[in-house]
C-alpha cells in the first residue's frame, strides 16, 4: 500500500535515479547497483545499472526481501553467497546474472514504512565484506534515493492538486454561464405563448437541454466539494434513495441527443428494484461514459444496455462464463449488474491491462488510430466512481462474434421506498433511444405563468411607462398614519397607483445580472443591475429595494464588505427600514457562507439558480413583509403628494382658467430651472407644480445644458438634482461658482440641491438649501413662495 502511494511502480525509467546507481557502481567498483522496490509477489527495479532490461523478478529469489525482513539495522551483506545456505541454490546465485556478493540498505519511508533496498552486487565475492566508510557511503546514497522518491511523490502530489484546482477552477467558471442558461431555459418553458408554437420535438429537445445543465451542475458543484474536502467523511455521505426509473430517463435524454451511427436500447429487468440506495450521479456518469464510448466505435449493429439484479452466492457452475470476472457472475452480497453491449470492433487483447487508466497522449493516439476503445479518461471515471461506491468493474468480448462487454456492478442496498412501490417499471421490454415525442411535463414552476397572465404583465408595464409611479427611494422614517378630512371629504382624491416592486442584482457577471433581471421581471418586478459592490452600495442607500441579491466575489468592493457597510448605514441613515439582501455565490462554502451571514446577508444561495427559486424568493415571507412595509410609505407618500397639489390649485385658483388660458401673462412669471436626472412627465411633476405656484419654469436633464443655461441669466429659483448623468449637481454648482467670480457681475440666489441624502443643516458649498428626493409638494411651495 506504501509503494502505491508513491506512484513509482512501472515507471518508466528516471535519469535521477540512474545517476545514483550509476554514481554507486562507480565509488563501490561493482558491476550491478539496483534501487529495488519489493512488491507482493515481486521486486521491481526502479534503477537496474548493469542488469540490461530486466525491470523485475520474483520475489522468491529476491536478496533484498530478505534485507528488508531482516531486523539488523546495519547494512544486510552477503559476503560469499556459495556458503550461504539461504542463498547457495538460488536461481540467480547458480544462473545469471552469477550473484557472488550482496550488500543492501533498506530504504524507509519518512512513514517507517520499508519500500525496498538500495544494493551493490557483485560477480565475486568479498570476503571481508565492506569497510565502515564503504558501509556508510552505502547508507548515504540509500539516504539520497529516498529523499528523491520523496521529493517525487511530492512534486506528483503537487501536479495532482494543481489539475484538481484547474479543474475547480474550471467547474467554478462554468457556473456563471450555466446560470444564464438554466434561468433563459426556464423563462422559456414557462412561457406558454412560445411553447405553444413548437412541436413535441422541439419541446422536448429544450426540456433535454434544461436535463442535460442540471447534470453538468451537479458535475461542476461536486469538482468544486472535492477541491475544498468537503466530501471526507465517506462514501456513505455521498449516498441517496435512487429511483431507477429516473436514473433510466435522464441516460435516454441525453444520450437520445448523443452522436451515433446505431440504435441504442435500455433494458431493465424486471427483478430490479424501484429504488436503491447509492450515489445517483456516479451511477449516471457511469453509464453514461460506457454508451458515449460504445458510441464512438459503434459503426454497424446496435448498443444494449443492461441493467439486473444478481443476488448472492446463487450463481451454479453451468452459469459461469468463463470470460466474465468471478466478482461479477458469483457475488458475496447482491449487487446491481449494468451491461454495456456493442457490435464494435472490440478491445485487442494488449490493451486490457490499460483499459481502466488514463493513458498517456501517446498511447491514446495509437488507440484511436488503430480504432478500438478508446479509454482516454472516461473508462477511468467510470473506474473511480464505481470504487468509491464499492463496486467492481470489467470488459470482456462476445463470443464468435465481434464486439465488446463493458460491465460495473454495485451493491445493492434496497430503499425503503422501493417496498412502497412495487409496480413494475420498464420490465422486460426494451426501449430504442430517440427523441422522445412528448410534450414538455412537470415545468420548472409549481404554479405557472398563463398567457393571459403574461398579457397582463405587459400592459401593466406598458402603463408604468405612461403613467410611471413613483420610486420608492424614500429615506424617511415611518409615519403613523391618521385619518385624512381631505381624504374622506373629497371624491376627487384618486385611489393610490399600485406601486412597482424593485429588486437589486449586484454580481460582476453580465450574463447572470441579464438572466436574473429577465426572471424577476417576468414575474412582474422592476430591476436595477450593479456590476460591483461600490455601484450596488449607491443604489442601495438611494433606494429601498424589495429584495438585494449580492454576489460574494466582486471587484472594487466584494459583497461581505458591502453588506458590512449597508448595514452600518441602515442604523445611522435608515434604521426604520431592514434591507432583505441575498447572497450569491458559485464556490462560497460552510465559512463562506457563515462570514456572509455574519456580515448581515439574510441568506446565503449557491449558483445556478433555477427559475422556480426566483418565485419561491418572490413569494417567499421576507419579500412579502418587505414589500408592505413599502406598499404603505408609497400609500402615504402618494397621498402627500396629492394633498400638496389639491392645496396648490385651491390657493391658486387656477382649476377652471388653465382650461382656456393662463391667468397669468408669461412674462410677468418668475422663472425657475429645474435640472433632473431624467423626465417626468407624470401629472405629480415638478414642473408641474411650479407651474401651479405662478412659475414659468425650464426642466433640463444634463449638467452642461444646466451650465449653459445659468450662464445665460439669473433665476427666480434653481432646484437641481445631485444625480446627473454627466457630472452630479454638486459639481455643476461649483464649476458655475468658479465661473461667476470671474465673468459675473451679480449672484444666483436661491440654489437647491435635490438628494437622497436630505440634510439642510450639511450644504454643499455654492448652495442656499437643500431639498427631499422625492420632492416635498409643501417644502417646494414654500420654496417657491418665499424667493
């Protein structure tokens, strides 16, 4: 087992070792100097100066087992094997290579664990032996062998966790890209309007596609365990019930769309069990491996594939097939046999030994070109998985005929369940592998998206555009509501527009903010997309969000250090309100995810995320709660704002003259500039309400037309928004600022900032107050009044 682990066995010949035998042949004068490992049965020679291209013997005319055995802990010698009766009629003492003289050092592992020997052999003998500086030049140069078998297991150790990493790595990324696919398949399975115009076929090529990104999923998330060690407590950790009508479906969709030249069919005995306990995924993979395999070299005839029970300790001699392995036809305990039958051109009999390992490149290409079985890695999974589950497996050929048998067995542990259920499932009767024509069944919803409801959305959205209603970016704390005179006295006060839901998704990966984004606002949200933690941290402290969905890894600012800040910014800035945040990850494991929740995440979920999940999470009771605590200060928001406009035209008296003409000549107006992020046109705009209040005003949306325009005159009053597009309004008022002290000969009064983060006692520099962000229907008119 200790050789195993050093991986030296059948090795190809190493110059390193080479120059230590060559360099000991050289000091002791000896015509043969081995590195000799002892394996059950045989020593095998990893350095063999001066036995030519013998490369191992049996272990029974072996010196250096006996040099190993032996429990001296000096060097073992022989000085003269002719008078040594355990030695005068050995093979090798009586034959070539004429063994006179031996001297060995047992190599030891750092484990204590003795590997083989370092020796010098001679054609004479030497009578006295070697002298203490020979012994322990001896002993250094054993010394020398084992720290290079050290340093080699090392360094192959290293390779090996660099490939595993590598291949993380790789499952990590394909996560983010797998996302995207199973959420836009799942958007269009739910969307009947679309399914509806495909044939069964087609409906179920997608339903295969959506199989086939759940199997590389669960591929990708188990490289990804095995890379961290997650998976250390066994194989039973591994183990689940596995239904084996299941496991037989999701091999017939993918290997129905797998390239082939032959039909393929499944058979399942009728003795085998509806479910099982194992590992579903290894026993998928498995036979997956073997029919892609016999698909490839499959030209002519069919592929069988098996699957039966074989109990125990029941197999008689008439049924022995003497090409089949004795584990698989006379099992100790029942087991579960899957076949795997081709008509190819079968395995030449030189390639068995290597069937089963990864062979080098070299190998490979001989194997392809000479069209046989190609092992490359899959035969060597399948071999992986199936020890991990404690199975065997094997090949053997098909009697007068060509082709191959490709088979693995498992043990057979029945589940409970299986007992339940006892109706048969595919029985005797064989199935041919195709494109199935059925119609896409069990959609990845538990309740679904009509035509009609999708109809629906649309026109609701579509209004939202004419009629947008206001953004919930309220910053203010709750206000107990009282009942309104005005509210209950006037009929004209309009019912509350619904308020648009709004869902934060902050993740540096454009194809997963696209697909998430796409699968909210089917089920009726609006979407705002952060690619870093910076950008989402703006936008979370600017807006109230029904739900914020952070990715653990990002740039500039990572999503354990956003929540971190957001959540020591709620109890100074906004502790009325609790931000239901997310977090999302491809790789984040156990500490991970509990730093994440330390940090203030309310929940940790692993990508990809399925389209059910998004309306588990849409109707899910912190989205719900959170979204009625916004319902009610968009309610109460909306009913100041009405009131404040009510006010303005009853104070003005402008309902009944603005339907014919102004009461007011334009150019006895004051004039207001109002600058804003982008346009309202809503009946509750700015502009409208200064228009209500006596004002001509002119509304621009760029910081340099704003520029311009207070360069060009002075204003009654200038309300300006801090969020441009170009440059904020804190900017364009100071850059203004710096102009008028050098070109102006008079000041602009009455400049307003408009922000989120409302303080009039902290102004910016260059402005005389500063206003809500939504705006204030009173605190506007005041304004406007007073200049």
């Amino acid at each position: 087992m200790a050789l195993k682990e050093y991986s030296i066995l059948d090795s190809d010949h190493e110059e390193k070792f080479e120059r230590i035998t060559a360099l000991a042949s050289r000091i002791f004068d000896a015509p043969i100097c081995l590195v000799s490992l002892v394996d059950i049965g045989r020593q095998w020679f990893m350095s063999n100066r001066g036995l030519g291209d013998v490369r191992e013997t049996s272990r029974q005319v072996s010196f250096c087992a006996h040099a190993i055995q032996s429990n001296d802990e000096d060097i073992f010698i022989i000085p003269e094997t002719h008078v040594d009766e355990r030695f005068v009629n050995n093979g090798l003492v009586r034959g070539p290579p004429f063994i006179r003289f031996y001297a060995g050092v047992p190599l030891v592992a750092p484990e204590g664990h003795k590997l083989g020997t370092f020796c010098v052999i001679d054609t004479k003998p030497r009578p006295n032996g070697f002298s203490l500086n020979e012994k322990q030049n001896l002993r250094e140069l054993a010394a020398m062998t084992i720290d290079t078998m050290v340093n080699r297991k090392q360094e192959l150790q290293r390779i090996q966790d660099e490939k595993i990493r590598l291949m993380a790595c790789a499952a990590h990324d394909l996560m983010s890209p797998l996302t995207g696919i199973q959420l836009n398949l799942g958007l269009l399975i739910e969307d009947d309007s679309f399914v509806n115009k495909l044939d069964s076929h087609h409906q179920d090529l997608i339903k295969s596609s959506l199989r086939c990104s759940e199997i590389i999923e669960r591929i990708c998330k188990t490289a990804i365990e095995s890379f961290r060690g997650e998976n250390t407590e066994g194989v039973d950790s591994e183990k689940g019930v596995v239904t084996i009508s299941d496991l037989v479906k999701n091999v017939d969709k993918v290997v129905g769309m797998y390239p082939k030249n032959v039909p393929v069919f499944i058979n399942v005995d009728e003795n085998v069990p509806t479910s099982i306990v194992s590992d579903d995924l290894k026993l998928f993979r498995s036979i997956l491996n073997y029919l892609t395999n016999a698909c490839k070299h499959t030209q002519n005839g069919s592929i069988h594939l098996r699957i039966f029970k074989r109990e125990a300790a029941i197999a008689s001699s008439s049924d022995i097939d003497p090409g089949v392995s004795g584990t698989l036809m006379a099992p100790i305990t029942d087991v579960l046999v899957v076949e795997c039958e081709d008509t190819g051109p079968g395995v030449p009999l030189e390639k068995l030994s290597t069937l089963f390992t990864p062979l080098k490149d070299l190998e490979s290409r001989e194997i392809r070109h000479e069209k046989a079985h190609d092992s490359g890695l899959g035969l060597y999974s399948v071999a992986t998985e199936i020890s991990s589950l404690g199975g065997n497996w094997g090949v053997y050929s098909r009697e007068a005929t060509t082709g191959s048998v490709f088979w693995f067995t498992v043990p057979l542990i029945e589940s409970p369940m299986s007992r339940v259920d006892s109706s048969p499932m595919i029985g005797d009767q064989e199935e041919k592998l195709a494109p199935r024509k059925n119609t896409i069944e069990n959609k990845l919803a538990s309740t679904k998206i009509t035509g009609e409801s999708l109809s629906s959305l649309s026109s609701a959205e579509s209004m939202s555009r004419t009629k947008r209603p206001l953004k919930t970016n309220m910053t203010f704390p709750i206000v107990e509501k009282s009942p309104s005179v005005h509210a209950t006295e006037s009929k004209k006060q309009r019912v509350c527009p619904p308020r648009q839901k709004r869902i934060l998704i902050i993740d540096d990966s454009a194809t997963i903010r696209k697909a998430l984004s796409r699968g909210f606002q089917v089920l009726g949200f609006e979407t705002d997309e952060a690619e870093n933690g910076l950008q989402g941290y703006n936008l979370m402290t600017k807006n109230c969000y029904d739900l914020c969905m952070v990715d653990f890894l990002m740039p500039i600012m990572d999503g354990v250090d956003l929540v971190k800040k957001i959540r020591s910014w709620e109890k100074v800035s906004r502790s009325w309100y609790h931000q239901h945040i997310i977090g999302l990850s491809a790789h984040a494991h156990g500490p991970d995810a509990e730093a994440g929740l330390k940090a203030g995440m309310d929940r940790f979920m692993s990508k990809p995320i399925p389209i059910k999940t998004l309306k588990d999470l849409a109707n899910s009771k912190a989205v719900i709660d959170a979204g009625r605590l916004l319902d009610s200060m968009f309610e109460t928001k909306y009913n100041e704002m009405e009131e404040g406009f009510s006010k303005c035209n009853d104070s003005n008296s402008l309902s009944n003259s603005m339907k014919s003409s102004d009461s007011l000549d334009d150019s006895k107006k004051k004039s207001c500039l109002i600058v804003l992020s982008k346009p309202d046109n809503s009946e509750h705009s700015l502009q409208r309400l200064a228009e209500l209040n006596g004002w001509k005003s002119i509304v621009v949306f760029a910081g340099d037309d704003a520029l311009r325009l207070l360069k060009i005159r002075r204003w009654g009053v200038v309300i300006i928004d801090n969020d441009l597009p170009s440059y904020s309004g804190v900017n364009c008022i100071a850059r203004f600022r710096d102009w008028e002290r050098h070109s102006s000969m008079s000041t602009q009064k009455n400049v307003y900032i408009m922000s989120d983060c409302y303080d009039p006692l902290s102004l910016p520099a260059g402005f005389d107050g500063a206003l809500e962000k939504p705006f204030n229907p009173s605190q506007i008119s005041n304004v406007l009044n007073t200049a």
